[in-house]
C-alpha cells in the first residue's frame, strides 16, 4: 500500500513522508521500535543469537532425537563410568535414535557424543540441546509472572495512593531486604518436599522474589505521567479513573517496565541455573545448563583435561544470557532516544 | 541531617521486624516434625516419642505464640522420677537458632565459625569494585565514544553476561587445573595444621589479616593464593555494574551547565572533571553500595561453592540442596539483618552527601 492510499487522516499527523506497509501495519511508535531494533548492530548481533537459541530449542527434536518421546528432557546416558569421555567417542549402550542430518552429513550410521560426556557419562550435547528450551522456558515464565505482579502491585499502588501506596510499597521493601538467592534457594528448599522435586519450586521461589524492581519502576512511572496535561484533560472530559489508567497512563508508563524485563530474562536464566548448579530444582540428569555444569565439580582437580564439560554449556549460558541483555540494551536505546549510547 | 538520621532509624526496627516474620512464615510453611529440629539435635523417627517433642515444645500452636517463643526462647520444665530439670531453649535473639542436621551442629556455632571466611572474600572483593569500577567508568565517560570507552563498554555488558559461576570454573581450569598456581579451598593443608595450632593467635578469624599479625607471611600469600580466584570471581560483576553506572552517571553529569561554566571560565580539564564532576556523578553509585553488599552476600553461595571454600555461602548451599530449611533459614535471617543495616548506611551516606534527601 501506497501512501497516495492512505485515509487522509493518517496524513495530516506529523508524518509527512512515505509510510511503507509494515509502519501501515503495527503503527508509528511500534515501526519506530522494529526499525531501530533492525538497524542497530549490537541489536542485530542479539537478535541473531536470539534467533538461533529460538531455532534450536524448536528443532531440539530434530537435532538431538531422544530415547523416549514421552520423556524427551531425560539426558541419555551412555552406561555409568566415572572418567568423562572426549568429543567425538561413539555410542556403546542405549544408543538414542540417529538424527537423519547426521548420515546425510558424515555418511556414517554411528552415532557419537558430539561434545563428549560428562562424568556418570550423560551426553552433553543432548543436555546443551534440551537445555536450551528449559532455559527458554524458566527465563521466560519467572519474568512474565515477575512482571504480572510487579505491574498489578506498581499500578494499584500508584492508582490509589495514599494508604494503599504506603502499605504495598513498604511490603515492597521488605521483600527487597532479602537476599535474592539465598532468600529463593531456601523457599525453593520449604516447596520441594510439597511440590516434588523439579522445576516447579526454584521457579515459585524465583518468581515471589522477582517482582519488586518492576512493581517499583512502573509505579514512578506512572505517577509522573499522571500529571501531564493530557491526563488532565482526559479527566476534564469525565473520562472514569479506571479507564485513564488503562487506557491513557499504562500504555505509556509501561515501555521501562518491558525494557527492565527483556534485561532480566537473561539474568533469572543464570540465577535458575546457579540453582540447579548447587543441586537445587531438577532431578540429576533433567536436561538444564546448570545441572551439566556441576557434573564439572566431580573433576576439579582435571578440568584442564575434561574441559569440554564446562566450556560447552558454559559458552551456551553465556551466549544466551547476552543476546537478551543486548536486546534489552537496544530496546532501551530505541524507546528513550536521550540517552542513546550513553551506557 | 540528625532529624534525617532519626527518622531512618525509627523505620529499622519495622524492618527487622518485617523481616522475622516473613522467614517465620517460610518456618509455618514446614510441618511440625520439620520444625523440631529448632529445639532437637536429632530428630526421633518414633512416632510417640516425635509427638512428645511436638508438645513438649508446642509446635502445633498458634503461629504467634510460636513466633513469640522463637524469637525469645521459652523455659520448659520437666519433672521425671522426681527429678526437675530447667531448660531454657531456643529463641533466635539469644543466639539459638536450632540444630543443623546438614552441619551435625547448632546453627548458632556454624555461622559463627563460618562468616568470617566469607566476610574475609567479601571484603578483598570490595576493592577492585570500587576502585576499579569507578576509575574505568570515569575514564569511558571522559573518552566518551573513543577505543577505549568502547573497550570499557564491550567490557561491562559482556563481565554483566558472564554467569559468575561458569566465569569461576572457567579461572579454575585455566588457573588451576592447567597451571596449578591458584588451588581451590581457603588455605593449604601445611598451612591449616599451623593455623589451628595453639602457637598461631587468632585475633580476628580472618587467616589473612591474622597471618600479618603472627608474622606469618607464608600463611599470609598462601591465604591469598587461595582467595585470587574467588575474590576475582566474585568482584568482577559488580565491577562490570559499578563501570556502567559510574559511567552513564558521569556522562549525564558532565552534559549539565554548570560543568560547561567550569570549562568556560578556564579551569583545567582535571579539575573540572575530579572537583566539579566527580563528586555529583558519584551519587548513584553510593546507592549501588547496597546492591553492591546483596550481590557479594548472595554471591558467596555459589562462588564458595564452586571453590570449595569453606565459608557461610557453601554451607547454606549444600543445607539448601539436602532441604534442611533450618539452616539456610537462619543464614537468609543473618544476611537480611546485614542488608537492613548496610541500606541505613547507605541512606545516611546519602543524605550526606546529597543535602537535597534530608529536605523531603
């Protein structure tokens, strides 16, 4: 579509240029965000990176074909050996089903241990492979119910004021006088004998401690917005107070509080699996970075020999945490123009 | 400023109080059989004799009442075959915090012999936070959009990516395992036997600070061999945070008019930025001070663990992964009252600094 097309309407607003079909689309303020997003290269280097952790936690069938299908996210083991095995060792026992690219590829019908074993000989690929949607997974849900609450807390507690602000702000500072980890490592301990052991209750934990820094910011947030003159003059009209807040305040104050939250993905993936480095969360063998990289402290003494264990999953934690943070960087950049390269 | 200090005294103790309640309500969330282990050292798998316990110390009582006697302990008197014996347990403020089924000791003495070995980390990590942190964001702020604040910026977001433990092991194969220069563990076995014999004073627990005061320079460079690599582990996070703020800060500071004044009337560049600039860009960072002293304290849990070091933060990891809910309770309510304290310095730093806080 053209912009000789377009309702006049559109025209008359500030933009006097060519509108392509995309800003036609998802409108001025969201094509703004795509476009900034697409031209800016640490972003692209995120997205990127995004992109491919996306790629293979869909295609993690495919790229690694487990045992059993109805328990996909239970790392194979090739027997029970202690000395961990180099990249490239074949399979001897319990072969998991070959991935077809593997043949096409090598021309070989065996399949190995692409990135070797770790001691108690669990596949580490399989585990980097599997790990990446659990990654994806805990990174996404703990932020999504961190900022649900954070928001619902930080827009009543603006929207009311008074008692109400003075009430949720103060139980907002009481559950930021914890220690974070040590705080959803031991909750994490009260749930587990309740909830059984799994994701399950390292994601409870993480989520009840996870809410205050965006219930705080979208608080501030709004309550500066709610003295600009547009909200004013929504108020003149009669428009009722719910609909201000939804409709005028919270589109607007609620852009911080997503930018925060796409740069804290990454950082509740390294605390879950910090936890399930120490032991706390999945069984032993659930498909989890962390969980692969504890297999590491059984061979401190040789990592130099068996460094595979820690450099794979470490590398892909690594990778994954900063394609969120450099997004979350860009996206910053991109809605709050002012302070354009200035962290 | 005392009319400030006062008011943000008062609000200590609500806080503290806050804080006890919401770890009693963890304590609630346990089952009476789980909580005996605040009174008992084992605890009994006779059924009768459990249900004895639970009544004797009354822990299927309201929560207040529990709350109350954990807080202050309680006196139980027994008469059994004409004997009567007076107990006095429990109770968090008198230092009993229970018995730790992970450690086979009263919490109380755990903490105790631990905290000094992670306060002794936590405190050679301090340094090249803040000297560190602020010297290279200073220097990105002022070579803004040059190589270097490039590099220092490459170097911030990427230290901020780097999960500390991965970053750990990663030290340990290449410093440890590969060169074998600095090993895991707080202190050499040689070393440890001089350590706990009676000749070698123990002035303050921390082994590096009490080997300067023995004379033992040996123990002294073998403490800090063994403390290099999880200080660094440890340190680098925050230093990659404290770069950036200190450098978005400074950047801010030194786009306001007064600082284009400085420069007009022709003060040199190094006044300008160390009298006029520095000062004001610094407030932010203070506030991170807090943060700072969260993120060593929470830290310590995994760096101690990926080190073997023997401090509080491996002792709650292991109680945490074997569930003794007890002991890592008791280690989240020794670390809160540090952090409620270290964010009242922190606030009244701040109000000393910036007079404008006092005012509101």
């Amino acid at each position: 579509m053209t912009a000789q097309e377009q309702p006049a309407e559109t025209t008359v607003l500030a933009i006097n240029r060519p509108v392509n079909w995309l800003e036609h689309l998802v409108g001025h303020d969201a094509y703004r965000t795509l476009k900034g997003l697409a031209t800016n290269p640490v972003s692209v280097i995120g997205l990127i990176l995004l992109g491919m952790f996306l790629f293979v936690a869909a295609a993690a069938p495919v790229l690694a074909p487990p045992v059993s299908k109805d328990d996909p996210y239970n790392i194979p083991r090739d027997g029970y050996g202690a000395v961990p095995k180099v990249p490239g060792t074949e399979w001897k026992t319990r072969q998991p089903p070959l991935p077809f690219w593997w043949k096409a590829v090598t021309g070989k019908d065996q399949w190995v241990h692409l990135m070797g074993t770790a001691s108690g000989q669990w596949d580490i690929y399989y585990g980097v492979i599997w790990g990446t949607r659990t990654a994806l997974f805990a990174g996404l849900t703990i932020t999504l119910a961190g900022v649900l609450i954070g928001v619902t807390i930080g827009a009543v507690s603006a929207y009311y004021g008074g008692a109400v602000d003075m009430i949720l702000m103060r139980i907002t500072d009481l559950f930021q006088a914890f220690p974070f980890l040590l705080t959803a490592m031991t909750l994490s301990a009260v749930l587990t004998p309740r909830l059984g052991k799994g994701l399950l209750a390292p994601m409870i934990a993480l989520i009840v401690f996870s809410w205050m820094g965006f219930a705080r910011l979208l608080r501030s947030d709004i309550l500066s917005l709610r003295e600009r003159e547009y909200v004013l003059a929504a108020r003149v009209v009669g428009v009722r107070d719910s609909r201000i807040l939804f409709r005028h305040i919270l589109p607007n104050a609620i852009f911080p509080t997503l930018v925060l939250a796409s740069m804290r993905i990454g950082s509740y993936a390294i605390t879950f699996a910090g936890l399930s480095f120490l032991g706390i969360g999945a069984e032993v063998g659930f498909a989890d970075w962390g969980q692969l990289l504890s297999f590491a402290r059984d061979w401190m003494t040789q990592l130099a020999e068996y460094w595979y264990i820690i450099v794979f999953p470490g590398v892909t934690l690594v990778l994954f945490v900063l394609s969120w943070n450099l997004v979350g960087d860009a996206l910053r950049d991109v809605l709050d123009p002012r302070l354009q390269g200035s962290r | 400023m005392i009319n400030y200090i006062i008011r943000r005294l008062i609000a200590v103790p609500l806080l503290l109080i806050g804080v006890t309640i919401l770890i009693f309500l963890m304590l609630m969330a346990l089952t009476p059989v789980e909580r005996t282990a605040l009174y008992v050292r084992d605890v009994p798998r006779n059924d009768r004799v459990l249900e004895g316990i639970i009544k004797k110390y009354g822990l299927d009582d309201p929560w207040y009442k529990q709350y109350w006697r954990w807080l202050f302990g309680t006196t139980i008197t027994t008469t059994e075959d004409g004997v009567t014996t007076v107990e006095n347990i429990g109770g968090i403020l008198r230092g009993d915090f229970g018995y730790s089924r992970t450690a086979s000791q009263p919490v109380g003495e755990l903490l105790a012999r631990r905290f000094p070995a992670s306060l002794e980390l936590a405190l050679y990590a301090v340094i090249p936070v803040i000297a560190g942190g602020i010297f290279l964001g200073v220097v990105g702020a002022v070579k803004h959009n040059k190589p270097l604040d490039h590099i220092v910026r490459i170097f911030g977001i990427v230290g901020w990516s780097f999960p500390d433990f991965v970053f750990g092991l990663l030290l340990l194969m290449a410093f440890y395992a590969g060169t074998g220069w600095f090993p895991p563990g707080r202190i050499s076995d040689w070393a440890n036997q001089i350590v706990t014999s009676p000749a070698f004073h123990n002035y303050t627990k921390l082994i590096s600070i009490d080997a300067l005061l023995n004379l033992r320079f040996d123990i002294f460079f073998d403490s800090l061999r063994h403390m290099v690599l999880p200080v660094i582990s440890l340190a680098y996070l925050w230093w990659a945070l404290t770069l950036r703020v200190t450098r978005s800060s400074m950047l801010e500071t030194l786009r306001q008019d007064y600082i284009t004044t400085a420069r007009a009337k022709g003060l040199a560049e190094r006044t300008v930025i160390n009298k006029h600039a520095l000062p004001n860009a610094l407030m932010p960072v203070v506030t991170l001070g807090g943060n700072t002293v969260v993120g060593l304290l929470s830290g310590v849990v995994i760096i101690e663990t990926v080190f073997n070091y023997p401090g509080m933060g491996a002792a709650a990891a292991r109680a945490a992964s074997q569930l003794d809910v007890i002991t890592v309770l008791s280690f989240v309510l020794f670390n809160g009252l540090i952090l409620v304290l270290a964010n009242v310095v922190v606030d009244i730093l701040y109000a000393y600094i910036d007079p404008r806080v006092r005012l509101d």
